[in-house]
C-alpha cells in the first residue's frame, strides 16, 4: 500500500511567509544568493516550488530582498539597548548581539550583508545602509548626543565600519580570537577613535569627559 503524501500544515499568510524567509535565510547564512535556488529554498521549508512563486512571484530576486530586509530589522535592534547604567557596558551587550548574528550566519555574512553577490541592487544596499545609520544614531542616543557635529558622525561611522570589517575578518580567521575578546577589543576601539577625534573636536572632547567619564 502506498503511503499517503504528508498533507501540507495549514499556516496563515504571514506564517507560511515567515517560513520560507526564515528556510531562505538559513541558506543564505551559509551560502552565496547566486548559489541559492528556488528548489533549495522549497526543499528546505518542506514546500513545493510553486507555493514559493505564490508568495515571491518575483522569483529568487524577490526572496533575497525580503530575506536581507528581514536580516537587516534584526541587525538594527542590535544596538537598541536600554539607556541605563554606564555607556561602555551597554556598548557591550549590542556588540554580542552583533556578533551572535554573525556568528549564526558564518560565511554568508558577507553575501548577505556586506555586498559582493551579483543579485545586489539599489534596495539591497539602500537596506545594508539603513542598517548602518540605525545603528549610528543608537549609538548618538547613548552618548546623549542629539545634533552630532561632522566629526563625531565621521568619528562614529568609521567605527562602524570597522566593527564590520573586523567581523568579516574574524570569520576568516576561523572565529579567532573569540568573539568575547573581540567584542572587548571593538569597545577599547571606540575609546580609542573618539579620543582621538576629541583632541580636535570640543563636541567629541565633552562626549569624552562626559559620558565615557561617568564609568565603564
């Protein structure tokens, strides 16, 4: 006798798209989009190709957008951290979310986030940029800074990009150091830059001998 085909879980809308986001972006965490098809997509959420056209008609394109605008909302909450207590500490506790998401998505991290594919497109960088300039106007919020002058903004987006930088290396190091000696190094980094910015700058130089003053 021949066994019945598993009957597909009834989901709402929002469920079922939920899972064939969370099947794509495991596969993108760990390999490249372009390497990525539709099938792999399916296979993995358990669905048929077809129920995947259904809520991406746009095909692979679609998907990958949506899965990276997904990426993207968790990396911006990764520096939304509660305003209490010392600043560097705080600074802390976003760096392991940060790089808990990295981790989690291994080599892919860079195919996924940082460009380098070949179905990057405007809305796809437009996302990854959001994500950076979220995570700077957290960390204005944190330093108590409102209206940032040119340097802390340039001082504040250089570390950002290196704390990208830094992540990407990190994963071709084999995850080495660890990611808490990382995490510690990223921090005693942004001391460093905004004690040098604050040498030139008064804005950076109150930033300095205020919030980072107030205890580690």
């Amino acid at each position: 006798m021949t066994p019945a085909a598993p009957a597909y879980r009834r989901l709402s809308v929002e469920e079922r798209r939920s899972q064939l986001l969370d099947a794509a972006l495991s596969l993108f965490a760990h390999r490249a989009p372009e390497d990525v098809s539709l099938d792999d997509v399916a296979e993995a959420a358990g669905v048929s190709r077809p129920l995947v056209y259904r809520y991406f008609p746009g095909g692979k394109q679609q998907l990958y957008e949506a899965a990276l605008r997904s990426a993207a909302e968790v990396l911006q909450h990764c520096f939304d951290e509660p305003q209490d207590g010392p600043l560097l500490p705080r600074l802390a506790r976003a760096l392991d979310r940060y790089l808990t998401f990295v981790d989690q998505h291994d080599a892919g991290f860079s195919a996924l986030l940082q460009g380098g594919s070949v179905v990057e497109t405007s809305r796809t960088t437009a996302l990854v940029d959001g994500v950076r300039r979220a995570a700077a106007e957290h960390i204005y919020n944190h330093l108590g800074v409102a209206a940032p002058g040119p340097r802390l903004r340039m001082t504040v987006r250089m570390w950002i990009t290196a704390v990208e930088a830094a992540s990407l290396i990190w994963l071709d190091e084999d995850k080495q150091p660890p990611a808490e000696e990382l995490r510690d190094w990223l921090v005693e980094q942004f001391v460093a830059v905004l004690t040098v910015t604050a040498a030139r700058d008064a804005q950076t130089a109150d930033v300095v001998h205020g919030a980072l003053a107030a205890g580690t």
